[in-house]
C-alpha cells in the first residue's frame, strides 16, 4: 500500500502522522511511503532521517495525496486539505466530527473511508489512540492553568502551590477520565489544592485510592459543579462522551460568579468544549477572556510539545497502521471491532451514530455501509 504523510498546516500545529521508525516498519512490511518535505520538522524529524527510514520526499501536499492511498495525519483535515482527499482513499487521524458540520459533510461527499482515532476502542472500553493525547493534555491543562494565573498573564497573580503561611491555589478539575487523572497528578505535583468531580463512583474510589488524601473527590451534580467553580481560581474541563459533542457541564451564569482573573482550561473542546462560554482557541491567540475570567480553549493542545506528542501518538497508532497497510482497510476492520468503531464516514455515509445525533445526519451501521 501506498502510505502518504503531509505536514499539517492547522494553525501551530507540530506533530507529523508517522514518525521515521514507524515509515521503517511500514517499508519493511513492503508498503511505500511518501512524506512531505518538512512534515516532521516541527517534531525535531529532519527528511533525511526519513529517506534513511525508507521513505521518499515530495514538495508539495498535492504530491502526498495524489498518491497515497491512505493519508496518516494528526489533526482533522482542513478544507484544502479535504478538497484533496478521493473517493476510495483512507483517511486514518483524529477527527473529532460531532462539533464540526462543515468537515463531515465535506468527508461524506469526498468519498473517502475516514477513521477517527479518538473513537477506535480497546478490549477494556478504553480509547487507546485518544490516550496518550489525553495524557498530554491533561498534564499539559495544570501548567497552562499555573501560567495563566500569574498576574503577569492576567490572572489573580496566584502561586498554584502557594508557599508557607499562604493557601495554594485551589484548583476543580471535572472528569476522573485520563486527561483528568493526569491533570490531577501534576496539580497535586505543583501542590495546589485539588478536587476532582466526577459521576461514576467508580472512578472516585480510583482516584481515591491512587491519590490518598492529597485530592479531594466529589460525586458530579449540578450543586456540587457550581458550590466548586465559583470558589475556584482554576477549572480543568476534560468530560468526553466518545464521539459524542461535550456536555457543558459549567454554565455562562456560573462563569459570571467566578472570581476575576480565575481561569478555565477546557481540554474538552476537541469535542464542542464543557463551559458554555467556551470557543475554539489556538496555540497563537491562546486565551479569552468571559466576565473577567480566562479562558484557554486550544484545540490541538499537544500540538504545543509536538515531539513527544509525535511519539507518544506513534506508540499507540503504529499497530492499526500497518494491520490497514497489510490487509486493506476493509479486511482490517472486518476482523477487528475495535478497529471498526473507529469508522466514522465510509464511501458518502455516515457511519458514527453519536456523530449523526450531535449534527442531525443519518447514519448507516457500520457493517452495512462496508457491505454495501
């Protein structure tokens, strides 16, 4: 097969789809594969450590899609970018389609077999692709929070760990999930005070145990969400239902009552975002700021520490790379359900059902839309 990896071009955006070890394996399991010049060098991954790895150079994106067929990428395809994408082709990155009406309408008249990262499932009920970004962003949400409470980047001028004889900063983060649990670990590293709200008891008792009494734990309702926020200096969001548009657990009214220069991270807005306050940010324009309170709403937060992003992701997506590489997508997903939770559109049809809820499109089931 015939593997193509374009740079991405969404805005700050540093990661690459495959790393050179990865183009190595692929090239030993007899595939082709085409990189565009630069692709990895915002990763610290020069072409020459491709073309050692076996791939071959190209100048131009036009190059990589024309000839691959299947595109291994990051970040959702922008408009030119799926302006380039033919029918039959795979398309195998995060998409994150519940928020975005433009890109799935775009794919669903592209043609394209298109396989979502964030919704591909392991044998426990994990997401392992969407894993080690959300480890990356979670840790990632307590340092931008500390950065961003300093007085000097417009917050309450708040020392996150505080020092002795002045209270720490105290920090709610909602959802118990990956991105939260890594948040936590590095809050409670930092010494903040820290509370994490969640619904499911299991996953208190989880946090619990692992934490021991340096976290606080709270059962999620809608008393227990806004008592927390409005008495908070910093706010963590990283609620996910898979697939499926964030429910916005933080209302504009509870925003109104937050202390000024107290901030909200939400790790959430791949997915539409928890706070209803909330919009698409990038690593250029950061933050916002709400009835005094800062917002920092990234989409594409590990893009910010793009080499170990790149790694980490490599990690986890090289196994279904090359099982689609050396069976052929179809035969891929036939044998492997986890594998095929991660088909999202298929040959003009919408094959993701939380996706077609959040946008009212019509979905075909999965294995009807392959049969057909």
């Amino acid at each position: 097969m015939k593997v193509g990896v374009p740079k991405e071009i969404k805005n700050n955006e540093f990661r690459v789809g495959l790393v050179p070890s990865s183009v190595r394996e692929l090239v030993l399991h007899g595939h082709e594969v085409v990189v565009e010049t630069n692709a990895g060098i915002g990763a610290g991954l020069s072409d020459a450590e491709y073309v050692e790895a076996g791939a071959r150079i190209v100048a131009t994106a036009e190059e990589v899609f024309g000839a691959a067929e299947m595109i291994v990428k990051v970040k959702e395809p922008q408009a030119v970018e799926r302006a380039r994408l033919k029918a039959g082709q795979v398309l195998f990155t995060y998409l994150h389609l519940a928020p975005d009406p433009e890109q799935t309408h775009d794919l669903i008249k592209s043609g394209v077999t298109a396989i979502a990262y964030e919704t591909v499932t392991a044998a426990n009920g994990s997401l392992p692709l969407l894993t080690p970004m959300s480890e990356v962003a979670g840790r990632m949400a307590a340092q931008v929070g500390a950065h961003y409470l300093e007085r000097s980047a417009g917050g309450r001028g708040i020392l996150i760990g505080g020092v002795p004889g002045v209270a720490p900063a105290s920090v709610v983060i909602l959802g118990g999930g990956v991105s939260g649990t890594h948040a936590a670990t590095i809050a409670v590293g930092m010494g903040a005070r820290v509370t994490i709200v969640d619904r499911s008891l299991d996953v208190l008792r989880r946090l619990s145990v692992q934490f021991g009494t340096s976290i606080e734990t709270v059962y999620s309702t809608r008393d227990a969400v806004e008592r927390l926020v409005v008495d908070a200096d910093l706010v963590i969001g990283t609620v996910l239902i898979p697939g499926a548009a964030a429910p916005k657990l933080v209302t504009a009214a509870m925003v109104k009552r937050m202390k000024p220069g107290s901030v909200l991270v939400d790790v959430s807005i791949d997915q539409g975002g928890c706070f209803e306050t909330s919009h698409a940010t990038t690593h250029a324009e950061p933050v916002f700021i709400v009835d005094g309170v800062i917002h920092y709403c990234v989409a594409n937060m590990p893009g910010g520490v793009a080499r170990t992003s790149t790694f980490a992701l490599n990690n986890a997506t090289l196994p279904f790379v090359l099982a689609i590489a050396d069976k052929g997508w179809k035969r891929a997903v036939s044998e492997d359900p986890h594998l095929k939770a991660g088909l999202n559109v298929h040959a003009g049809k919408l094959t993701y059902a939380a996706v077609g809820e959040a946008l009212g499109i019509k979905t075909t089931a999965a294995d009807l839309a392959i049969a057909a």
